[in-house]
C-alpha cells in the first residue's frame, strides 16, 4: 500500500456526495439518507478528491460539509466493508481503512476553514470527517457517540486524538460507554464549536455563502451571529465531572468499572447505571484496547494518533488477536440477536500482552504503516486545540 490507495474504478461523480458551487462557498452534502449517510469508499474517494481540488482552488474561500435527512453521518459503511473482507482478503478492509484515515488527516490540517453542520446522527466516521475540521456546528437535533466498543472495535478515525482532550477524563467515560451525547452536551465539552437551533440553519448557510474571507475570526464571528448557548440538561453526565473523572481516571478497565459501581451505591443517577451496562455488554478486548488508545493520544499529535489507529484496525481485520469484530457484527448487524459471544467474555483474562499486539506492526510482507501526506501543519493552529 503505497500512497493513497483510491479505487480507480469509482466513479469520483457519483451522487452520494452532493456538491453545490454558491459564491465562494462550496457545499457538499453526504447524500445516502436511507444508509444514515454511512460513508461508503465512494463517498470517501469523492470527498479525498474534493477536499484536495478546493484546497488548491484560490476561488473556494469556505467549503461547507453536512447530511442529507435525519444524520449527517452515522459512521463507515460496515456492511459493506465486511462483505469486502469476507469475499475478499482483509487488505481489502485496511484499503477502505487508509483511505479514511488520510481523509480524516487531510481534514485535520486543512488549511481553509471547513464548517460541519451537525443537524443529526454523529457517529464513528461521521465524527471523522467534522470534529477534526474547524468549526463544528451541533443543534438540538444533534446526537454523537462512538459505540464501537459494543460492537467489537474501538474508536477509531483519529477519535483517540479528539477524544483525549476533552475537560478531565470525559473522553474516556465518551469513548468506553459509546454514550450518546446531545448538542448541548457536544458543546460544552469542545466537541462542537457552536450551537445554532436548526431553525437558522439556512440563514447561516447564506451568511457563510456570502463571505469574501477565509480568515478563522471571521468565519467564527459569522457564525457566532446565529449561535446560542444551550444549558446542559440536569441528568447530564458532563454536570458530575467530578464523578467521571474519579472513576474514568482509574488505571484499568476493571479498576472504572469497579469505581462506577461503588458510586453507583450512593448514587443512583441514570447516566451511571447506563455506563456500568454499556461497560458489561461491550467486548472486553475491545475496551482494554480502547482505553490504551485515548491514553497514548493524550501524548500524541492527531498524525500518530491516526498511524496507530490504522495499525489496530489491520490487527482487528485480519482476526490475528480477536474474532470480536467479526462476533459483533454478526449479533447486532446480521443476526441482530444481540448477543455477542465475545471471546475472550472476561475483562480479566485479557492481559497486557495481548492488547500490546494490536498496537504492534502487523507481520505481513506486503504491509506498511499508514503514510501521511506533507501537511503544513503549522498553517492550521485549531489542530492542537479542540
């Protein structure tokens, strides 16, 4: 895999991705509503492509990016990746893999100002195409979360990075519990940079369209002219900080979950009861590792964050470590029993050798670290702040 590995027999014109030319604006809209807008490798063959063209393009000043229908994206296409490793060979999946993730690079460090608009589902790879970008729009109607843990895998896209430097240990508590998180709640921990009620939308899509600046204060002044301040509901986990940094700062998995239980005694808040429930139902090998992953990306750029995500997911594609993957899928997406055998079932029998395996090189001639392209990072200072 050298360089960026682009299906050369898609057709980069489809209409999964809508693109619209408005002054200097340019739109582009995922556009498979019925799939939730789940990224297929054409939509991210397209938005490579764009995200490039637009960049050297001195006329596009502000590219904006959002969903058609009720999501803006609700993650990879997993069914399809599957069916492509099943049939295929797993490089295949490592292919789709690589290509994300330079997308998800690309976006990080890009150097005009991107605006998403999160009118809707956000999850796994939609958070991979818009919280790495600048400015990120949440509404009332926004809804994010990273469940891969509940289905054998472990937040990926560079969620490591991002999820990391949220206040205290939030990113954590976010990223083990796959709990789902509301606009306000996005806002208030950094994951979004503004929240406008969805009912201004449009005027904030023409205040964009009409301006003649790409600088960061403008573009955010602009927005600014239509976002509010959303209070956080009462029964929110992001209220007790205090609670989730006490246990989510726990050395171990089984150390966290032990600490939400005792709380748990005295306490007997919702969010809690949800989190020791999604914490025993997910897979053990994939939280360990999950837990691993946002530690080391608290040290490491958003680039190393993502060379090491690539590398767990070629390990979690090729079954050499753990069946998990492939275990979840089956129960929740074909099945749908829900009911997943993991192997191993205990967090207990899973030691630190075997989640060092997922963060080692994968031991197959042919197969290389994930390549970066040059990127001026420096040009692009909301990297290093979320």
């Amino acid at each position: 895999m050298a360089g960026v590995q682009t299906r050369r027999d898609t057709d980069l014109d489809t209409d999964q991705v809508l693109v619209e030319e408005k002054g200097n604006a340019r739109i582009a809209t995922l556009n498979r509503p019925k799939q939730l807008n789940a990224l297929s490798w054409e939509m991210i063959s397209k938005l490579l492509k764009l995200f490039t063209d637009y960049e050297k393009d001195p006329s596009v000043k502000i590219l904006i990016l959002k969903g058609k229908g009720r999501a803006f994206c609700a993650g990879g296409d997993v069914a399809a990746g599957m069916h492509s490793v099943t049939i295929g060979h797993w490089k295949i999946g490592a292919n789709f893999f690589w290509d994300e993730y330079i997308l998800n690079f690309i976006i990080a460090t890009y150097t005009k100002p991107q605006v998403s608009i999160l009118n809707g589902i956000v999850m796994g790879g939609g958070a991979g195409v818009s919280i790495h970008g600048r400015f990120r729009v949440a509404t009332e109607k926004s809804v994010f979360a990273m469940p891969e843990t509940g289905l054998g895998l472990f937040p990926d896209i560079g969620a490591s990075y991002f999820l990391s430097r949220t206040p205290g240990y939030f990113g954590e508590y976010a990223g083990l519990t796959g709990a789902r998180l509301d606009g306000a709640e996005m806002l208030a921990c950094g994951l979004a940079t503004h929240f406008v009620p969805s009912t201004k939308l449009g005027l904030l899509e023409e205040a964009l369209i009409g301006m003649a600046s790409s600088e960061h204060f403008d573009v955010c002044a602009t927005i600014d002219r239509f976002s509010q301040q959303m209070p956080l509901k009462e029964s929110s986990a992001y209220n007790r900080l205090d609670i989730v940094d006490r246990c989510f700062s726990k050395r171990t998995v089984e150390e966290i979950l032990a600490a939400l239980e005792q709380e748990a005694v005295h306490n007997a808040a919702e969010w809690i009861l949800v989190a020791i429930q999604s914490i025993k139902k997910a897979s053990p090998t994939s939280l360990k590792i999950s837990l691993r992953s946002i530690r080391e990306g608290r040290m490491q750029t958003v680039g190393q964050c993502l060379i090491r995500e690539y590398r767990m997911c070629c390990h979690v594609l090729r079954k050499d470590v753990s069946k998990d993957f492939f275990e979840g899928f089956r129960a929740l997406l074909v099945d749908k029993d829900k009911n997943p055998k993991w192997e191993p079932s205990s967090l207990d029998a899973i030691d630190d050798k075997m989640v060092d395996l997922f963060f080692s090189k994968v031991d197959e001639d042919w197969w290389e670290d994930l390549k970066l392209p040059e990127r001026n990072v420096s040009a692009t200072p909301h990297v290093s702040k979320l």
